[in-house]
C-alpha cells in the first residue's frame, strides 16, 4: 500500500490521473444506482459511441491549452457543423464520399489556421478570436444549408460511425484510441511534446532557448482544427446526413473535459491519459443521465459543478499526498 501512494506522491499528474479513475468509478456507481439500465451488457457499446467525436475535440483542446498563451478554442463546435456540411455539400456534387472527407480534413486544417494567425500573429485574444470564429463558422454552416441537414450518404459509409468491431464502436477502436496514443506519445516521448511544455511553463524562456513559439501554437490551432474535422466524418458516418449544428455545444464541452483531466487553464501541465479518463466521467454522467431520464440542464449543472470541484481540489490534493501514509 505504502508502495502504491509513494508510486503517486508527489507528482501532480499521478495523482490527478487516480482522483480521474476514482471519480469515474464513483460516477459508474451512482448512474447504475439511478437508472436500472445502465448495468446492461449493452451500456458500454452504447456509451463508447457517444465518446470519439467529443474526445477528438477534447484532446485538441488540451493541447491547445497546454502549449500556454492562454490559448483556447471555443470553435471546435462549429467546425464539426461546417466540415460536414462542406463534405455533405462536396458528396453531392459528385466527389466519392472519401475523397470528400479527406478535403474536409484539409479544411478543418484551414479553418485552425486561422484562428492560430488570428491569435497568434495579429495578438487578438484566445477568447475573443474563436469566440468570433465560433460564431462566424456556426453562422455560415447555417447560411448554406438553410438549417436543413444534407442527406444521401451512401450505407457503406456507416462502417466508421456505425459498426462495430468484437462488440466495440470501429470510430473509438480505429480512431480515438489510436489518436490518443499518438497524441500521448508525441507529449511524452518527443522533442515537440517538451517544447509544447515548455512554451506553457514560460513563453518568454522558451523563446530565448531558440524555439519559435509562434509557429509551435499555430501548429497546434491547426490540429485542433484537424481533430474536430476528424470527429466530423465520424458524425456523418454515425448519422449519414450532415446537420448543420452538429457540433453545438461541444466546445464549451471540450474545455470541460481537458480541464478535468487535468490541463492547467494557463497552460504547462497536463497530458493526455487524463483527458481521456475525463471523457469517459463526462459520457458516463451524460448517459446515465439521459436513462434515468433526467433533464439535460440538470445534466450540465452536475458537469459545472464537477468542473468546479475538480479546479479547487488541487491544493487539497497536494496537501494529501505530502502527507507520510
């Protein structure tokens, strides 16, 4: 036991990362004591086809965090809804549904580019610029489809979205899991992972140790716009029609789940294994939620004040492990 606590004392992320899998634990417990549906075998298949879009989102938004500036992107959302409208709208002009989807990762790219220049080289506030963003992408998504979703996907495109693999979602198996393994390999075991930590702990030290911050946090805006692309094929494919408001809400859902998971909001500190276990906490809440058939406001109440409660532990949970058990 004494083993086991040394193992987490006195490393913040550790320790974040076991408070994560107890509270997912907690939250498993309290769902299946609310809704007696939630411990049927088909739960977990469910709950997983709920977690890559909204996880694709979380991990950009964690990276975007963690590289400091204080950088955040609150038009993810809004590019989930205009990527797939502009793949939807390509589909129907003729292209084969994958080629579409692979310009609507380029365009999810061009649409992070943007809003890294706008942040980053015209200085405009995280905030501001993708709250601008947020509204300007979710507008002409709506403009061009006059609120009505694009249909006539072909069935075969369900594959990704829809079907399943030893009873698991093909989108969490092929997508999510792989992108977070990569994305945790990269912070970890790379020389961009250290330089993404170190432009969050001092912009200014690390810009005179010769690393081009600007550019570093630009990269990163476009792989938040690649990522939020990425969850936007799998929507299409789950739903086989683009909506143009598919990716509502989602954002502020986003920033959510890489703050519990333990990214710093001032960037510096944070990692990926946390943000997925704080994908699970916030799909389990929702799903549980949902079968109990509690309203959805009371959903993001519990969510808010989970949030809140997971930012003021930190001084608690660094006076617990300093204790000697």
């Amino acid at each position: 036991m004494t083993n086991f606590m040394t193992y987490f004392r006195g490393d913040p992320l550790k320790s974040r990362l076991l408070l994560l899998v107890c509270l997912w634990l907690v939250a498993l417990v309290a769902m299946s004591a609310v809704s007696p549906y939630f411990l049927q075998a088909s739960t977990l298949p469910y709950l997983l086809q709920y977690v890559p879009v909204l996880g694709l989102l979380g991990l950009g938004q964690t990276l975007v965090i963690l590289a400091g500036g204080p950088g955040i992107d609150l038009s993810v959302g809004s590019i989930v809804s205009l990527t797939g409208v502009v793949i939807g709208g390509l589909f129907a002009a003729g292209f084969a549904i994958w080629p579409a989807c692979i310009v609507g990762l380029a365009f999810g790219g061009l649409l992070g580019l943007l809003n890294g220049v706008l942040i980053n080289v015209l200085n405009i506030p995280s905030l501001m610029a993708t709250l601008a963003t947020m509204f300007a992408y979710g507008g002409v998504a709506i403009a061009t489809t006059q609120g009505a979703p694009v249909g006539g996907l072909p069935q075969s495109f369900s594959w990704l979205g829809q079907g399943t693999t030893f009873s698991l979602p093909n989108s969490f198996l092929f997508v999510l899991l792989p992108v977070a393994i990569i994305l945790h390999v990269m912070l970890t075991r790379t020389t961009i992972g250290r330089h993404i930590v170190a432009c969050g702990n001092d912009e200014r030290a690390a810009h005179l140790s010769g690393l081009n911050v600007v550019r570093l946090r630009i990269g990163l805006y476009i792989l938040s716009g690649l990522l939020s692309a990425l969850g936007s094929v799998i929507s299409l494919s789950w739903f086989l029609a683009a909506r143009p408001d598919a990716g509502k809400g989602m954002e502020l859902l986003a920033v959510t789940i890489a703050v519990l998971g333990g990214t710093h909001i001032f960037g510096g500190m944070g990692g990926i294994p946390g943000t997925v276990i704080a994908i699970l906490i916030i799909t389990t809440l929702q799903i549980g939620l949902q079968l109990a058939n509690i309203s959805a406001a009371w959903q993001l109440g519990i969510i808010g004040v989970m949030l809140i409660a997971s930012v003021a532990r930190s001084d608690v949970i660094r006076k617990m492990w300093s204790f000697k058990l």
